[in-house]
C-alpha cells in the first residue's frame, strides 16, 4: 500500500525544515489504495452522527471520527499500516525520535472531514495523555480530496511561534502526506473552507507518542491552544475571550450541580 521512500532523504529534509521539523510527501500511498480508501470515506452527513463535531470559535463544521469499528476496510488497513512495528520504525529514522508509539484509541485523529464554511485556526495541540503517560511527539496528515480546487481553501499551514507569518502552505491534494513535529511552538492550522466548495475536505490523521519526555517537556500539561492570527483582531480581542469566560462559567455551574446532588444524596 505505501509507495516506497528514501529515509535518508526524508531524515534530512526533517531535521533541516522550518518553522519546525516536518516533511511533505507527495503520491505517500499507492494511487488505487489511496483511491480505494478517498472512495470509502462516508458522506458528510452520516460522518456527523458517526463522531466528534466542533462548533467552537475557533473550531467549527469538523468531524472526527475516532472509533475504528466503524472504519470500512480500506480505512482499516491503513490506519494498521501507520500503526504497524515497520512503519514505527521507519519514522523514528526519520525523525530521531526513538521508541515512536502509536496510539490504539487514535484520540483527535481517525477520519476528519470539514464541511463548505468549515475552520480549524492556528493552534499548538495538547501535549500528554495523563491516564496513559504518553508525550505527544508527531502528527501525521493524509490528504484524500480529489478534486481539490485551490480557490475552496483549505489549505494547511505551518506558522512562526509567534503566529506572526505564515511560514509554508499546503494545498490538501490527493495522496499528499505531511508528518510535522508536535511541540509548545509547533503552530499550525487551515485556510477557513469556502462556503462555496462543493465537497467536504478530507483527511486522515493520526498521532504517535513516547513514554519518555521530550527534551522541551516543563511538566505541564496541557489542551489544544489556540491563537489568532495577525487579521483576525476582533477573534483575539472580543470572540476567543469571550468564549473562554462562557466555557469557566458552564464548568462553574457543572461543578456547582454535583456539589448539590452530591450534598442531596447524603
């Protein structure tokens, strides 16, 4: 199913990338399984009852889908194949990062489609599995859209720490693979879709981890960050303020409801 890679030239183009580590591979699987399996992906709307949707600020008209029952088959072989001892291997080559584990539960990854006026922004992702003791070190990004006009947006890109500049782009093209390393700077995000676009996009995604902290782990961890980017004022100002003070005042009230029934039930 994966087409075959040189791991040198991969390694280098890793350790030499910019605003942090990562590679793009282009053609990542063979064509007719990466057809077989675009082809297999459920319709938006059956997606949608199938997982996880987001209707955040920041976050919205997404939907993962985590459970891997409800994978058709050439789904199930590839999330195997990214899971499996000789591709573990081959990533720890390439990225210098040994004892690369991959994640069984595939937490935030699996199946993700965005739908026509669909966003994820820029953001830094969470970083430790506290009931497993996993550091989350690579994400993996598998594009499956064909057609893909460039003018639907989203594209994915790599931003500076400071989510200053936009520092490479992407277009989510059929059979395009992006493996970038996960850190407190690795900022990224996608192009908002157009309410135009008349198909959903579509990727799949998965993480992999280490027991063992990486060099830059403070012993805080922590969930997925957001941050605006430099035109979007009135989000950094007034809309991602005030969706986190709505979200402390809603576990304000859940904690203050179990207080009661907990009081109540004595």
């Amino acid at each position: 199913m994966l087409q075959s890679w040189d791991r040198d030239a991969l390694k280098t183009a890793f350790a030499t990338a910019k605003p942090i580590p990562f590679v793009k591979i282009d053609n990542f699987l063979v064509p007719e399984a990466a057809a077989e399996i675009a082809a297999s992906y459920p319709p938006f709307e059956r997606a949608l009852e199938q997982g996880r949707t987001f209707s955040s600020v920041n976050e919205r008209r997404k939907v993962q889908v985590t459970n891997a029952k409800l994978f058709s088959a050439p789904v199930s072989r590839l999330n195997k194949l990214l899971a499996s001892p000789e591709f573990l291997s081959d990533l720890s080559y390439i990225t210098g990062m040994p004892n690369v584990l991959a994640d069984e539960l595939l937490l935030g990854g699996g199946i993700h489609m965005t739908g026509p006026g669909g966003r994820l922004d820029v953001h830094v992702d969470f970083n430790y599995i506290e009931d497993r003791q996993l550091h989350r070190r690579l994400n993996l990004l598998l594009y499956l859209n064909s057609p893909w006009d460039p003018r639907w947006g989203g594209q994915f890109q790599l931003w500076d720490k400071e989510v200053k500049h936009c520092i490479e782009t992407f277009d989510p093209i059929f059979n395009r693979c992006v493996i970038f390393e996960t850190n407190e700077t690795s900022f990224h995000g996608v192009v908002p879709v157009s309410p135009e676009a008349p198909l959903p996009r579509k990727s799949f995604a998965t993480y992999y981890y280490t027991k063992e902290a990486p060099t830059h782990w403070n012993g805080v961890s922590h969930s997925t960050v957001f941050k605006a980017r430099p035109d979007e004022k009135a989000k950094a100002l007034l809309l991602m303020p005030a969706e986190a003070t709505r979200d402390r005042i809603d576990v304000g009230i859940r904690k203050l409801k179990d207080g009661i029934k907990k009081v109540i039930g004595r």
